[in-house]
C-alpha cells in the first residue's frame, strides 16, 4: 500500500500531521525523545498485532471444525 493513499483518505488524521511536521526546529534532545516515544508506540503496535493475528487464527480454527 502506498502511503500516499493511506493518507489521502484523512488528511486531519494525527498520524498524517505528526508524518508532515518539519522537524528542523527540533533539538537533539527533543528528536531523540520523540524518537523514543515512537519507538514504544511501534513496540504496542507489533504486540496488538500479535494478539489480533492469534485471535484471527483461533477463529479460523473454531470455524474449520
């Protein structure tokens, strides 16, 4: 998917913003804070997906009987 098309379809969504903002008044500090924060959103983003590709199975599996 491109990401272009995603984004096209809301534009006010925060993800959008947050992709679009220069970062050049940004600190080194303020970057590598920024950083971190989404580092842990990537790290709640990889665990949800987990769980939902689990459940996904689990259902297949239920269904399939």
């Amino acid at each position: 998917m491109d990401l272009d098309d995603l984004f096209a379809k809301n534009p006010t969504d925060p993800l959008v913003l947050l992709t679009r903002q220069d970062l050049d008044p940004f600190s080194v500090e303020e970057l590598e804070a920024r950083q971190a924060i989404l580092e842990s959103e990537i790290a709640r983003i990889q665990e949800k997906l987990k769980s939902a590709v689990h459940v996904r199975a689990s259902a297949d599996a239920l269904f399939r009987k």
